[in-house]
C-alpha cells in the first residue's frame, strides 16, 4: 500500500500503490464510483484511500512542509507578469500563439530548485502573525511548485482576459469611445476579481466534494509528483520512470508536430476524399474539415484531436454524450436544414462562423452604425439583415438548450449533495480529511471582495457614462450567482466545459439595452466573464485542495497574482493600441489586427445594435430556436424519471448537459475534433483504462501533459523562429492540397440568385 509517511519522504510514488493486486481489487468497483450521479452515502469515505480512483493524487500530508516562502513569492509573481504580458501581446496578433501553463509548470521547476540553492537560509518571525520563510532549506518542494503554478494560471492557464477585448473594441480603430486608460484597467480587474470572489464562495460545491474531481487538475498533479517524485513501481510490466516517459513523449511530440504544423499540414488537414473529388461540393461539404462536416475521423495532429479538450482527461462515459450529441445534432440534423435551405442557408457555406449580408457577402457593420455609435434604421433597411450559416445559426438552439438542461440536471440528480454542502455536512474523503489540518479561509473572505468590486463596478458604469444602468451591474451578476455551481459541477465531472452563458447574457442584454452597444459589451462581460474566470479559480483551489496547500496562503497567492495579472494584461492592450502602427487594422503588416475585440466589435453590433429583438422574437427568421429552451429544460426531467421508473443504470449515464454544450466549440471546430477526440478517449479512458489499470494510474494524465507540452513548445518554436519572423515553409502539393478544393475555398451549395442577394425584398425586415 501507500506510504503514510509526509510526502516529501516516501520511498515510493504515491499514485502508485507497490500491490498491483489491491489496484486491481479497486477496479473491480471502477464501473459503479464512475458512476456521474452516484450520492454522497453511496461511497466509502472512510477509506486510506479517494472513493474515486481516477484521483490519483497524494494521499498523505506533511503540515510542517514550508509553503510561504519568499522564492515561491518571487517566481510565483515573476511568471505571472511574464505569462500576462506575452499571452496578451500574442491575442492581438492572428495567427497567435498561446503559451500554456505546461510550459510555466516545467520553467518554475529549475528556477525554484536554483533559488532554493542561492538565497540565504532565513525566516523572519513575525509574531502574531506567524513566520515568514526568506529560504526555509535547499529543498524546493510540490507545494511551493504548485502554488507557482496556480499563480502563473492566472495568465498562461487562462489565457487573455475577455474583458481585455472591451478595450480594443472600445478604440479608435473600432467604436471609438474616447473611453480613458482608467476604464480600462478597472472594467478588467472587475471582472476577474469578481470570477475569483464567485469561485472562493462555491468552493463548498466545486472544490471539497471528492466526487468533484476535475480531471484536469489530475494532470497537474501528474506532472508536478513527476517532477518531484524519483519512485517508480512497474505498472504492467513497465518500468520506465514517469519523468522519462514524459521526456520522450514530449520530444516526439515536439519532433512530430513539425510535419502538420508547418512541413506538410495536409497531414492536419487529412481530408483525402476530397483531395480525390476537389470541385464536387457535396463530398467536400461533407467530408471537409474546414467548412465541411469533417466525417473522416482521420487525423495526424494531436492540435486538432485536442482542439476542445485533451481526450486522455475525461471520463469516456462524459466522451460518449459529446460526441452522441455532435453527431445527431451535425452530422443528421444539420444536413438537413442546409441542404432544404432552411433560413436561406444553403448559399452560405455549411461550417462557418461568420456573419453574411443577404449577398452572401461578410457582414459590413460599419455600414448601419450611425455617428452616435447606435443602429442606423435607414441603413439597416438598405442594407441587409444578418444572415448565419447552418452549423452557426443552430449552435445558438443547441445552446439555448444547454442553459436550461444544466440547471434542470442539476436539480435532479445533485439537488441533495448541493443542499449537504449549503449545511456544511459534505462527507469528506480522505484528501478533505486532511485539509482539515489547516485554518480555513472565511466565506466573508471572498464575499468582502464581491461587494467591494460590485461598488467599483457601479462607479464605472455612471462617471463613464456607459449608458449601463446600475440595476444592469445586478442583473449581470445574477445570472454568475445561477449557473456558477450548476457549471462547475458539470466541468469538475467531465472536464467539459458548461458554460454558455455568453449566450444568455447576448440576449438579455439585447432585448434590455437594444442599441447601446458600450452598455451591451459590460454586461455580458460582467456575467460571462465572471463564470468563466470563475470556474478556473476553482479548478486551481481543487489543485491546491489535493495538494495540501494551506487555504490561507491560497487565498493570497490567488488575489495578488489576479490582481498583477488584469494590470499586466489592461496595460499591454493600452500599450500596444498607442504604439503599434496600424494596429487592429485587417491588413496590419505583422498580423496585429485584433482578431478578438474585432469579434466583440461585430458581436456587439449584431446583438446590441441590431439586436436579438429583429432576429429571434416571434416571427422572425430565427424564432423557431427558441424552442430549444424548453426542450433543454424538459430532457434531463424525462431521463431521470425513466431512470426512477426502470432502475435501469443506462439512463443514469445520459447526460443532456453534456450533450447540448459538448458542441459549443461548432464552428469552427468541425466532425475531425470530435471523433478523433472520441477515438482517443475510448482507447485510453475506456479499453486501456479498463484492461491495464496499473499502466493507466501511472501514465495516463503524465501523456496527457507530454503530448500538451510537446505540441506547445513546437509550436512556439515554429512560431517565433520561423513565422514571425517571416520565414515560410516552401509552398508544395503537401501544404496546398486541402487549400485547392471546395472544402477550403468554403463554397455553398446554392448559387446566390440572379438577382443578386436572396432572402426578403428590400426594407422588410425591421
């Protein structure tokens, strides 16, 4: 069995039990703890070990292992400017390039070990207080290494800031605002103070219930016990080490990724039928993977089998439902409206996620907004309404049925452990059990935060005169308040992203502030934003929760990097709007031409000047996706009352939640990122899984960082070294074969009418 000595002392990995028998015995009741709906009292929590067995994280603790230390201080805030400032400048270039938390996870690793080294052994007292530790040992343990990288997260795990887009959007080069550097740097800790203070109060439901497991955070784990862990068990006869195993997985990787990514990218793009047949529309539009339906499931780029998610982290069970609900909903459904030319889609391209006039032609805002910033009714009458492709215009039903069958599923198969938690009476497991060692962080913590910054964000919204009302602030933050825990729940389960309030708050803010695109822009940012930012932080908190880190200095670690981080990432923006000739401008000559807060721009003009009002409410063109609102909310009631009715296991792995949202990525993700994702998932979280436990509980989430870490250091290497540069690799039948057929050139299936647009007569559509 595990050792029950403090970590830093064990002989032998602590995910790694020596007795491949008692693994083994494990597995026999895998099928029944990875059960999604399972009860709290349906488990033993009084085991050694987590009653889930994908948890393998430690499960001992050392209380005494020093954590608040000044080099973790040091790089913990060093790697969060560094990631803010390089992420955020690369968002505003197209094509970017992303830096991934993996890559801050191996950088800390050397830095803490030389720091560890080099500053004086010392600890100041602080008395009351306690003690602050300038350089406890030479020891650079997991906990200070983790607690780098829940404060790098901040911004190479999360990426750029959404609120960031608001400012470019806001510039000269778009609405042009006239909106101070103030504004700016305020709207954006806003919202990510408030995702963290949301996060702090939901912990309860997100990060001490074991049945929370967020597979994400297990590759972390995995990652981090491979750094500083040198025990190795033979796991079915393999006794490679997991450090070495990462190490070769990610050079290949890395070798590998030269061939789609730059060398012959048909290899990325394998669509070899419609290489065979390039003019015939209906097999490109079937068979492509760029505007087609991507029913080829062949692919040899790990970027486009992880394009939503890393297949080897979620439960198969969770992979099942995604891709059951992408093919019936694109691949059966779809079809259909395109090819009946259903809301005149079939003289648009199938798979596309752009907004088209009644030409056919790219969407020109510019043309109906007004010199007021607000929709100029005489242009929009001359001009043409906005017209979405097949795959787009139905996302938006499959997503209007994803924000009420989380709330529906949520209520009926974990109504009773969300009232345990309101109660403070969570079962714990045995990784809770020992958090309990250290204080605790006060609700009134995190709820302190919310009011502060809801004050602050009032005051933003009247002295910048944003035409947001005050009660605005408090209906966007409602909707967080709803779907935060419902959200978190389904992603800690299934590492499948739930969140799709951005629709919710495009149509509440369309319909309540129709025409004032400042004010529209604010509130989706202060309700989407805050969710999504939201759900990171509590990923990180369970990252630190199987980790032992004492909550108090988490809570710390979290808010100063938050903080350092919307600085970082607001003055970069501001920085780069000011200095970069050209900026923002589709032909700008190094490719700045701000690819997001040209979204939000168009988005905003879309739903807040033209307005879901003209497009969605009775009568319109769009209306019959309203439907999908009650039909979300209804499905999840029905599985789970024939679940009642027949007792029958199957209806409790039907996951309508998952279903609907597991597609919110469509497009531009087509059919190749959700089958060769599929794929993968059965053959290591279900056969592999299943058949060589031993080999999965040592390996599975360390492949899962390798291939990640691999793929992104070879793509910034192609990226810095040759791309930006300027350099291009030779132009050749491998990287212009997908590019030379109907599928890249996004052809339609019907030809625009004679009389040049399609659609109703001029001047009918307001």
């Amino acid at each position: 069995m595990a050792s029950k000595e403090p970590l830093e002392k064990t002989t032998e990995s602590p995910t790694i039990t020596a007795d491949v028998e008692v693994e083994q015995g494990r597995l026999n009741e895998l099928d029944d703890k990875d059960d999604p709906t399972l009860k709290e009292d349906e488990l033993d929590y009084d085991s050694e070990h987590s009653p889930f067995p994908e948890a393998v994280v430690p499960e001992t603790d050392d209380p005494s292992t020093p954590v608040n230390t000044l080099r973790m201080w040091i790089l913990g805030m060093f790697f969060t400017i560094l990631g803010s400032g390089i992420n955020q400048f690369f968002s505003l270039r197209y094509p970017s390039v992303h830096i991934v938390s993996l890559v801050a996870e191996l950088l800390a690793y050397p830095c803490g070990v030389s720091l560890a080294k080099i500053l004086p052994l010392s600890t100041i007292n602080l008395g009351r207080l306690g003690s602050f530790c300038i350089n406890p040992d030479r020891y650079f343990n997991i906990k200070e290494h983790a607690v780098i990288v829940i404060m790098s997260n901040v911004s190479f795990g999360y990426g750029s800031a959404d609120s960031t887009n608001i400012i470019q959007a806001s510039s000269s080069k778009f609405y042009n605002f006239g909106l101070s550097a103030g504004f700016s740097v305020l709207i954006v800790i806003c919202a990510q103070l408030l995702g963290f203070g949301v996060a702090g109060l939901a912990a309860p439901w997100l990060v001490e219930p074991a049945s929370i497991i967020w597979p994400q955070v297990l590759s972390n784990c995995a990652m981090l016990e491979t750094l500083h862990s040198r025990a190795n068990s033979v796991a079915n006869g393999w006794k490679i080490s997991r450090l070495r195993f990462f190490l070769y997985v990610t050079a290949g990787g890395f070798v590998w990724y030269f061939l789609p990514g730059l060398m012959f990218t048909a290899l990325s793009y394998f669509t070899w039928i419609c290489w065979i047949a390039p003019k015939n529309v209906v097999v490109n539009q079937l068979f492509g993977m760029q505007t087609g339906l991507g029913l080829s499931p062949i692919t040899f780029d790990w970027s486009q089998i992880a394009y939503n998610t890393n297949p080897l982290l979620s439960p198969s069970w969770a992979a099942i439902n995604v891709f059951a609900g992408f093919a019936a909903a694109f691949w059966i459904v779809v079809p259909g409206i395109y090819y009946t030319n259903t809301w005149f889609t079939a003289y648009l391209p199938l798979m596309t996620a752009d907004v088209y006039d009644r030409t056919g032609a790219a969407y020109d805002t510019a043309r109906v907004v007004s010199e007021q910033k607000t929709l100029d009714i005489d242009a929009y009458k001359n001009y043409s309404p906005p017209y979405l492709g097949a795959t787009y215009a139905f996302v938006y039903g499959i997503s209007f049925a994803s924000l009420t069958a989380v709330l529906t599923h949520i209520w009926v198969w974990h109504a009773s452990d969300i009232w345990a938690a309101l109660k403070g009476k969570n079962k714990l497991d045995i990784h809770a059990r020992l958090m309990r060692t250290y204080k605790r962080t006060p609700w009134y913590w995190y709820a302190a935060i919310i009011v502060v910054i809801t004050a602050v964000a009032i005051a933003i919204v009247e002295v910048y005169a944003t035409k947001l009302p005050v009660y605005g602030v408090f209906l966007a933050l409602i909707i967080p308040a709803v779907y935060m825990v419902p959200c978190g729940i389904v992603q800690g389960i299934s590492n499948i992203d739930a969140n799709q309030i951005n629709v919710l708050s495009e149509f509440i803010g369309g319909y309540m502030f129709e025409g004032k695109p400042l004010a529209n822009m604010i509130f989706k940012i202060l309700s989407t934003d805050v969710v999504g930012q939201g759900v990171y932080f509590a990923m990180d908190m369970k990252l630190g929760h199987y980790l032992k880190i004492p909550p108090r200095t988490l809570f710390f670690a979290q808010g100063i990097a938050t903080i350092l981080g919307a600085l970082t990432q607001s003055g970069v923006t501001l920085w780069m709007l000011g200095h970069i000739d050209g900026i923002c401008d589709s032909d700008q000559p190094d490719g700045f031409s701000c690819p997001n807060g040209r979204t939000v721009y168009s988005s905003s003009v879309i739903w807040g000047l033209v307005g879901p009002r003209r497009l969605y409410s009775a009568g319109k063109i769009y209306s019959s996706l309203l439907h999908f609102f009650w039909i979300g909310a209804i499905t999840p009631i029905i599985t789970y009352l024939l679940y009642t009715y027949t007792r029958r296991n199957f209806w409790k792995y039907i996951n309508w939640p998952l279903i609907f949202v597991g597609t919110n990525n469509v497009p531009p993700a087509t059919g190749i990122n959700y089958s060769s994702w599929a794929l993968v998932n059965f053959a290591f979280d279900h056969f592999i899984k299943h058949r060589f436990f031993a080999w999965w509980t040592k390996y599975n989430y360390v492949l899962a960082a390798a291939l990640d870490t691999g793929l992104a250091l070879s793509g910034i290497v192609i990226f810095f070294c040759i791309s930006y540069p300027g350099a291009v690799f030779p132009d050749w039948w491998g990287n212009t074969v997908y590019l030379d057929t109907a599928d890249g050139q996004g052809v339609a299936y019907k030809s625009i009418p004679e009389v040049g647009y399609f659609g109703p007569p001029n001047g009918t559509w307001t």
